[in-house]
C-alpha cells in the first residue's frame, strides 16, 4: 500500500484552507487512516479533537496523548465501562446516542458507576442509517432529560451526510450538505429552547466538507476520507483522479494476450472488495491501473478479482487497448474506495519526491 | 470473530473421510483460515503437505515446521529469492507458472542463483483465470524443456476449478470437476508423453472435492473453505446452514421499528464486502443474522453495510417480521464468504460447547 505523502498534504490543506476560511473547526475522522503519523497530521493539535469509529481507536489516540474524541457510532450499553476507563485517563471522549432506550443505559450505568458522559444526540438528515429525525421534537427533549437526571448531560448534536455519497452531482452534493445543516440546526434549537446548552453543531462527510456553501450555526465538520481521496470521490468530482494519494503495488503473473487481459497479484485481500464506483457514470471496475509511476493506463482497470489474483483489462466498451507489460513489470491500482482497501493493509510505504523510492513505513491500528 | 470448533471438525473430518474414501490426498489451502491451531487441524501431519496463497503464509508455515508447501500462485520473477530462502530452510516449496515468461524468469534465476526450483504447470480448465490450456501441447512442453535447461524441473500439474463457484446446481459442479480433471490428465499426459515426469496431479475447489465423483489419476485434492463453509457454499448444496462454522458477533445499537430494520455494529469492517449471494436463488445481503447462540433468524438478513455499522432488516418481499431485538441485544451474522470474512479479523474466538462460552482465542496471520 503505497502513499503519496505530497498529495496527501496537499489534500489536507486544501480542507483546512477551505473550513478555516468558513470559521468553521475540523473534527477529522481517522477511520480511513487509522495512522498516527496521519492522525497528527489531520489534528490541528496533538490533544485533539479527533472522531474515531471503534473504541480500539479512541484508546490508540488516548495513549497517543488525545484529549477530545468523538466516538461517532451510536452507544451500546456494554460499551460504558471502556468509555469510562478512556475518560479516567483524562480524556473528554464523546459518546453518541439517538434513542431514548440508549439514554436510559447511560443514566442507568451513571447511577451505577457514579460516572457521567458527555453525549451528542445523532440526528438523521437524510434517512440514510441513524439518528432522530430532527423534528422529533418528543425523543431529543426526552433523552436530553433522561440522562440529565443521573448528571451526564447533552453537549450536542451530529449529523452525517451519508446520502451525499450516492450524489450524482455536485449541485446535489450542496443540497445534500443544506439539509444536513438545517436538520442538525433544528434539532440544536429544540434543545436550547427547551432551556437544556447544546453547544455543539457536528456536521460530517468529505463531500458536503469540500462543497458546501453555509456553515452558519455549525460548529464543526468531520471528514476522513479526504486525506486520501480515492475513485469514489474523483466520481462525485470532489477530487481528480491525480489527487488520489494512495494505491496499492502489483506485480504482473500473468499476460493473456488473445483476450486482452492481465493477471496481477493483488487480489480482494489488497484492493478489497468495494465496488463503489458501479452505480457512478464511470465504473472503475475494482480500481485504476497506474504505471509503476503512478500514471493512470488509459481506461486499464481492474474487472475481477480473487483472493490473491485480480484481472486486468480495458474497461467494457472503451475500445482501448491492452498497454504492452509484461510477467514481472509492476503496476498500481487506485482504489474505489480509501477506507476499504487502506483497511486491509497493515502499514503505508510512503513516498516522498521519487515516485518509486519508499521513504517511510507507518503503521496502521485495527479491531475493536 | 467466532469459531465454532465442533462445527469445524465435523467440516474437516467429512472431507477427509470423503478423499481417503476416494484414495486421494487432501491438501488444505490455508488461505481460508490462516491459523496455526487450525492448520493443524487440517494437514494430515506437521510437516504437511499445505498450500498457500502467499510467501507470507509459506514462511509462517516454514517456521512452524511444514516441509512440503505448495504456493499456488503464479510466481513472479522478484519473489524467487524469498522462495530460495524458505528452501534453505529445508522445505520442498513448489511454485506455479503458466508461461513461458515465467519459464524463462525461473531458469535465469537457477542459472544465476545455482538453486532449482520445483514447478507446477497452472492448467486452465474453465476459462476462470489463469493457466495453460490443457491442449497446448506447445507450451506446456516448452515450460518443462526451459527449466530442466538450468536444472529446475516440473513436478506436476495444477487446476483450480474457480468456475464450480458459479455452478447452478450440483450437476453443474459435477461436470465442472470432471472438466478439471480431465484437463489436468490431459495436460499430465503432455508431459509425460514427452518424458518428463509428472507426479503430480493437484485439483482443486471445496464444491468439487464434496460433489466429484471420479478422482482417477487425481494425486492431491486443494481445498480451504470447506473446514468453516459459508451461505455462499449453502446456496451450492456444498454444506447445509447449520454447517457453518464462523460467525461474526454484534451488537443493536439502534430500533426503527416503524422502518422495520436494526442497527447493528458490525459493518464491512467485521464482516467484509463481499456479496458472493448476490447471483444465487437466495440473496443473503451482507450475512444471514442468527440469535447471540446462532439459531437464523427467518429471512433476518444484512441489507447494507458502512465502516462500524450494518443495516438489519427482512429479506425482501419475504414478508418476514423483525425479531423483537433491542438495544444492548447481541445478534451473530454468518458470512457470504469466509475468506473475506475471516480476513477483517485478528483472531478466532473459540466456543466448544456451550454457544455463547469463549474458551480460547486463536490468531490469524496476515500479510505478504
């Protein structure tokens, strides 16, 4: 898994430039990454904040000297006694809830345990997986009083903007991003005018991020995919294909001539299984084949994949050709999908300047 | 990540019985599991024979003492000096090729290195990936002549029959592992009507090592799923449901009785992307949902997936109900495929016994 270190610097800045510009603070998610050479280079200080998605995460980043996490998966009441043990360490870690029954767990262990939480209610503004629909009015000043009532209070609301991925373009992406802003500012003042702080508006996902037009009443933007990019988001036109700092090395096993295709040893457990970009008006297969340099072969993707082996030839239709490699040349194949492939690798091999010298090798976390 | 070790063993000894029923060696691909506990369990003595789908595997099987390993992807030329060292460990490591590129790359290595190499001729039965046609005299012959130039030699023959994954019914597996065979015998014949030797003739794929009926000629039979099996090999008739032996452990994180659907926190992070059902008379989503002792649920499926979370809900159009789950609530999901699975974990809970006692926690190997 090789990393691009300039144009993922470039990818952050450009974020950063582009929230500092709207008064607007970036929450970055480190799920794509899951990196702590990546993880400082994301935060904007190395106490935080930061959001994660497991609790395996939030404990790498207290370890690592974070002082404000977002766990941003709604809470399951088994949960609390790691939370606990996290903000023990001193760390103020958020936790994420949207229902009433989740509220009474976390009053029920505050009774217990004598522990408050900090809690941000999870509002769904595009029905696309969780949250309390911002008008219901009834759940938010329900759970707001619920938790209230053994000391641990509501800090505020967070949406996510998942609908935004399946955008088919850019003046859909800012609607997107809208309607995830009015749902999370609707939801904060059902809270403030039911006399209960909500001081913080978190809104989330790298296409409303690099889109969006108003972030009036927001308080903060995660995104995690953005320092990476990957074809997905290139199909959205969030990015270009050349920004895409991370692809995965392969070497050719195989050259099929009479039917135009490639074998390469890179398989689903190199690339992953992700297929995001088939309902996109480019389908790229399952990735992007580059140069051993990284330059993209003109419509050369990946069409199938096995564990350990992957099929390689022109995209369907595109006319094009089979570039002339050989057994043992290398190639790099972009991913649909940063979270997904990055996930099924252990470490980055980071290039800095030679797009063939690795510099670098950082690490990745995983599990639970 | 849950293993349920009677189940395995009961997966493991019906294929064992069924091949030495047959007078046919098992070689266990340990690509599925990755586990020393587990390979144990599968070769038929420590010293092997396995097979592997990376050097990774072959070197962490080398160090726990396998002297007999089959690497059964194609070789590219870079990777024989990690091949020469796991020989200088005294092991018997064949490589696969299929061109006389590869040919070519392994005599200059031998001629260069003074190291021989044992060889499989990767023949293609079904069109599925790779191989040599079983009919192409020439090359096949030329192969074993470039290598024995430089002292390598080949040993054998190899097929994968990837098309019985496909098959869409037991028949169609049938004839898909009597066309492999065939063409390996045929290929095998090449070889030895050109007086080279040919020991070995290796086939391949759990469906046809359950259903083949002829094993005539057939020296070793590769096979991996088998021992955990998955809804991909019980959409085959390969195992039944209550056959399979992984499972992935979760918990509801959300109700939305009004939309019928849970949600769950195991997402394509726990239980991988694969979509192997998708093409089946039943489409199991991402995983079939069982109760938190692994009794299905009727017609409960995964119905979408992100990073850490997972959408739960009735199979569509079969009119099932939502089981009456709540917040807090363990479920278990079986896998579409238990490779792809088992490849987004770390280690293997293991329950012997009682369903929901975790005795031993055994780990999985990674890498390449």
């Amino acid at each position: 898994l090789l990393l691009d270190e300039a144009k993922m610097t470039n990818n952050i800045c450009r974020l950063k430039r582009r929230l500092a510009g709207h008064g607007v603070r970036l929450n970055p998610h480190l799920k794509t990454s899951k990196c702590l050479e990546i993880s400082s280079r994301l935060m904007d200080s190395m106490t935080g904040p930061c959001t994660v998605s497991t609790l395996k995460e939030a404990e790498v980043m207290a370890d690592f000297g974070v002082r404000h996490i977002l766990y941003a998966v709604g809470i399951s009441p088994h949960k609390l006694d790691r939370v606990v043990e996290i903000q023990n360490r001193g760390v103020e870690l958020l936790i994420v809830l949207d229902s009433v029954d989740q509220a009474i767990a976390v009053r029920e262990h505050s009774e217990r345990s004598q522990v408050s939480f900090s809690v941000l209610i999870e509002i769904d503004a595009d029905g696309h997986r969780s949250g309390v629909m911002p008008d219901d009015t009834h759940t938010i000043v329900r759970i707001c009083s619920t938790i209230l009532a053994a000391g641990s209070r509501v800090v505020g609301v967070m949406t996510h903007s998942g609908g935004s991925y399946s955008a088919s373009d850019v003046g859909e992406i800012k609607r997107a991003a809208e309607r995830e802003r009015l749902g999370a500012l609707n939801a904060a003042e059902t809270i403030r005018s039911s006399h209960f702080p909500c001081d913080v508006v978190s809104v989330g996902s790298t296409p409303a991020a690099i889109f969006a037009d108003n972030f009036t009443g927001v308080t903060e933007v995660r995104a995690g995919v953005f320092a990476f990019f990957d074809l997905v988001m290139a199909g959205l036109e969030v990015c270009g294909i050349s920004d895409i700092a991370i692809s995965v090395l392969s070497t050719v096993i195989g050259v099929q001539a009479e039917r135009s295709r490639l074998i390469v040893d890179a398989g689903w457990m190199a690339l992953s299984l992700d297929r995001g970009t088939s309902k996109q008006a480019i389908d790229q297969g399952y990735g992007l084949v580059c140069s051993d340099e990284g330059v993209p072969y003109e419509d050369l993707i990946v069409l199938g994949v096995n564990q350990e082996h992957a099929i390689v030839g022109p995209r369907p239709n595109s006319g094009a050709k089979l570039p002339k490699l050989s057994v043992g040349d290398r190639i790099r194949v972009l991913p649909n999908h940063a979270c997904a492939t990055a996930a099924q690798h252990d470490s980055y091999q980071v290039l800095a300047g030679d797009p063939k010298a690795i510099t670098d090798s950082w690490s990745r976390f995983r599990g639970w």
